[in-house]
C-alpha cells in the first residue's frame, strides 16, 4: 500500500446504501475513522452507534487516530453463524 | 495430557463451497491422531444449518452470506486459540461457509477435543457465541428474488 | 418446526463391539431426514473415549464396562425422551459401548437435534451428565492382568 | 417368572464380593429389598448408603414393599460414560 493514504471498506448493508465497497483516500495527519466517515459522506456526522469500525483487521474504537497505508472499515452489525 | 497443554492444534477455514460437516469432522480426527501427543478423551461437536424459512417466517430461497476477507478468518483464529487457552483444550476446528447457501445446507462446524468432557463442552459452546457475535459475517436473506440484509443474530 | 415437537426421534443403542462415532452420527442424520417434519438447524454431539491412563495415572490394558442388560437402556431411553421433552429438541441419539475395551476405543456417542443452537447444546450436555449418573454401567480397569472397579465418575 | 417367587440380581463388585450373580428367593408378604439384603447375608444389616436398589429396572428406595415376581438388584455405585 501507498505510504500516505488510507484505504476505506464498506460491508454488507452500508456498501449498497452508499453505493462502493472500496476507496483510497489521502491521509492527513490525526485523522480518525470518524473524520472518514464524514468526509466521505457516509451519512450524518458520525456513523450510527450500531456500526463497528476495524483498522487494518482489528476492532478499533472511532477516534483512533490512523496512520500512513492503514486499511479502516465500517461494519454493519454481525449476523454471522 | 496436561490440562493446559502449551500447544493447540488450531484449524480454520471459510469454504466457499457446500460441505459435509461429518467429512470434516474424520479428516480433522486423522489429524488429531498424528498431532497430539495423547488421545483425546472427549470431543465436543456442533453443527449449523440454514432453516428453511427467514426470520419473519417465509419460505427462504436463499442465505447469501458475505465476510471481510482477511479479518474474519484473522477473527477466527484469534478468538479460538484465546478460548482453547482459557478452557485448555487440545484441538479446535472451524468450518464456516461464505457465498450463496440453500435451505438445509451447512453453515458451520466447530469441534473441539480434550482430555475432559467440561472443557470440551465448554469451549464449543462458548466458540459458537463467539463466533455469532464476534466474526465478521454479514446474513441476507433471499425471497422471491429479493435480498435483505439480517440485523442481528438469531436467538440462542 | 415447533420448539415443543410432540415426537421425538429416540435411538439408544448398547454396542458390543467397537464402533466408529462418525458411521453412527451419519446413520443418524441419514434417518433424520426422513423422519423429522423439517431440517433440524441446530445439531450437538459429544463423543468420549477411553483414556490411556487409569485414575491414578498407571497405563492402561483394558477398560470393562458392564451393564444391567434391559435396565441400563431403559433408564437411557427414558432420561433421554424427558429431556428431549424438557428442551424441546427433534431428535436424540445415544450409543454407549459395553465389554471389554481398549485405550483409546469411543465409549460413549451423544447426538441432539433441534431447531436452536441453545436447545441441541444444552439438552447434549445435560444428556451427558444424566448418562454419566443415572444409567447403571459399571466401570472395571485393567492392569497388568488386575481389574479395580471404578468408584465413581471422572470429574467434569 | 413364577408367581410367589423374587430374583435378586448383583452387579460388579458387589457381585464379586458375594460370588454369585442372581438367585430365586421364595416371596413372603411384606418383603422389602432391605429384608432381602439381611436374608442373603449380604453384609451388614443393611446395604452400604452408596449401593442403590432397583426394583423390576426402576430405582426404588430400600423399604418399598415388593410383590410376588419382582427382580430386585442391588447395584454399586454407578461409574458410566
């Protein structure tokens, strides 16, 4: 991956309301799932408290800040099993 | 067999494919023979299947199921060696299906082998809600060729 | 299918000679299929075998199981329709060995079918423990040509 | 089995311990799997509080009356499974 730019993952639900299942983005210093989220226009200010949000493939909570090449993604709720 | 072995044979894998949960269970048990140190004593299985009718009670078509490539297997093996740690048993095994299922068809196996049936019995029991609540899968239901997405788990 | 079945598929067998636990699981869904209303979502199993060291830790030659010919499977059967009952799950599958048996030989097959993961799961393990309590086998190891009853169960 | 007659079944050590397996007793009113552990000398005056009775495959405790054609076992404690 690019040093410098993040990667944005949408699953399930929140990838056919938004319409795309993947995006790069320029990163910025201090940058947080949650100013990704608006940035992209993911809907509101901040995603619904149901959604989960993973950096680089683990949990991670919304104002983690990132970091160059990072991979964050919004969750939809599990329903797995 | 120590209670706490060091070593946890672990084996997880999404099929995109059908399966037959009982195929997987003598190739895993063949497995087990050549791994561990020590028989097993006690082997706890559990299997899931698609239900043949959505939550809301229609006939279902189908079960399409969607993950995060990566991360739910990275999930997976995380949390099974976590419990296998934590109730000491020798073996896990998961089988979780991805893709477009049918009615009847199989989802999951989990199985787990230890010295003990209480570990056992525990640690797959424990696996499954993990599993439920902690792997990302994501459920959508089709009917009549119409898809929608499943809010949450099904009851216990 | 109804989370109170009014039937349910009851197979209890005493075995004489060594089995293989997957053949009879595969049996039994085979004759789940024709006999139950609906697919059964959820399906639990535990097997046990016999451990390659006595209570206190001497090898084991051989593990004898004697039983109450009639009663122990009648006791089986009737605890397992009571819980079957009680956890309104489909179906109940019971195989137990008997005789003379070598370290590492299945003793004992549990299977529960049901529509939830929570029913299949708890009614195998309390099916287990009833097993473990309430059917008369008696448990006899062999060492070096000696046999020593068992006093009790092994602990969870 | 024969009217006014009761089989006494051993099982595992307790059968070891007595040498023999099953035997016929002649029935008398108000017989009782107690009565019937003293007749036979089984030990004691009365089975150990481990050893459980089944009357005709059913557990059933020490004084319940037995009838004519009854098989009575005295059966040590259970290590199954």
């Amino acid at each position: 991956m690019t040093s410098g730019e993040l990667r944005v993952r949408l699953f399930a639900g929140l990838r056919e309301e938004a319409g795309w299942q993947e995006r790069s983005l320029v990163h910025q210093s201090g940058m947080t799932a949650a100013a990704v989220w608006k940035l992209l226009n993911l809907g509101g200010t901040a995603p619904p408290a149901t959604v989960r949000v993973a950096i680089n493939h683990e949990f991670a909570a919304l104002d983690t800040p990132l970091a160059n090449g990072d991979e964050v993604a919004f969750l939809p709720p599990i329903s797995g099993g | 067999m120590s209670p706490h072995p060091l070593a946890v044979l672990l084996d997880v894998e999404l099929l995109v494919a059908p399966f037959d949960p009982l195929t997987s269970l003598a190739a895993w048990q063949a497995r087990l023979m050549v791994g561990l140190p020590s028989i097993a004593a006690a082997e706890a299985h559990f299997i899931g299947r698609v239900r043949p009718v959505t939550s809301d009670g229609s006939p279902l078509e189908a079960l399409e199921l969607e993950h995060y490539p990566g991360m739910t297997e990275g999930r997976i093996a995380a949390f099974s060696l976590a419990l296998a740690h934590q109730h000491g048993v020798a073996a896990v095994l998961v089988r979780h299906r991805v893709g477009r299922l049918k009615p009847g068809e199989p989802i999951v196996v989990v199985a787990v082998a230890a010295d003990r049936r209480g570990p056992a019995l525990r640690c797959c029991q424990e696996l499954l809600e993990t599993l439920k609540h902690e792997a990302p899968f994501w459920k959508r239901e089709w009917v009549n060729g119409c898809g929608h997405w499943v809010a949450g788990n099904t009851p216990l």
